[in-house]
C-alpha cells in the first residue's frame, strides 16, 4: 500500500496539482475534497488520522505542536511539513520521492520536513 496525502487548508493547490500531474496514481487529496475548510489544526489532524493519510501542511508555527498534543492520545499516519519558501519543483518532487520510496508504516506519528 502506497501513502496517502491529503493537504491541510493552508497548502498551495498547485503543489498538489504538480504531483498529480506527474504521477496520477497519488492520492493526493485538496482540503476540499478531504473536508478540512474551516476545521482547526487537531480537528485536521483527526480527520486525516481517520482516513489513513499522511497531512501535509505549510504551517509550520503550531501545527508541529499540536501534532505532537495529537500523538500523544491517538495515533497519526504522519505530518509533512512543506516550508511557504520552497520552491514548488521541490516540493513536488519531495513529495513524490517520499510517495516512491517509503512505506506508509514509516511515518506513523513522526514529522517530516519537505524536501527531505
């Protein structure tokens, strides 16, 4: 089984668009498609822990904080953190090395930051 993305509310649709773009086999949901408008970090983190996906987010402030409140009492696929700064090339193929070559398995409760 392959990870599963799904994009927090504040992530750039063009990255997940590029990644669909180059390999249509990712799951890769928008926030829209995966309902997280609207929703605060933990409630994001708890939708996405429900549907097996690893969230992928540019928050970089307090969603590594409330990930780590979230772990602490429920499990997690995971949490990618993809910097406002990187540039989307980067950020695309980041993901798609990420989506290549690990299992799901190795990212439950951890964080990581894109690119790797």
């Amino acid at each position: 089984m392959k990870i599963r993305f799904q994009a927090d509310a504040d992530f750039n649709e063009n990255i997940v668009a590029g990644v669909l773009r180059r390999e249509p086999q990712v799951d890769f949901r928008t926030a829209l498609q995966g309902g997280l408008r609207g929703l605060d970090d933990m409630q994001a983190l708890a939708l996405a822990a429900q549907d097996g996906r690893v969230l992928v987010s540019h928050d970089r402030k307090t969603m590594p904080v409330r990930f780590a409140e979230f772990v602490r009492s429920n499990t997690s696929p995971g949490l990618f953190i993809v910097s406002q700064k990187t540039d989307l090339l980067s950020a695309i193929e980041g993901l798609l090395l990420v989506w290549a070559a690990t299992e799901p398995e190795e990212w439950v409760n951890k964080i990581c930051t894109i690119p790797i």
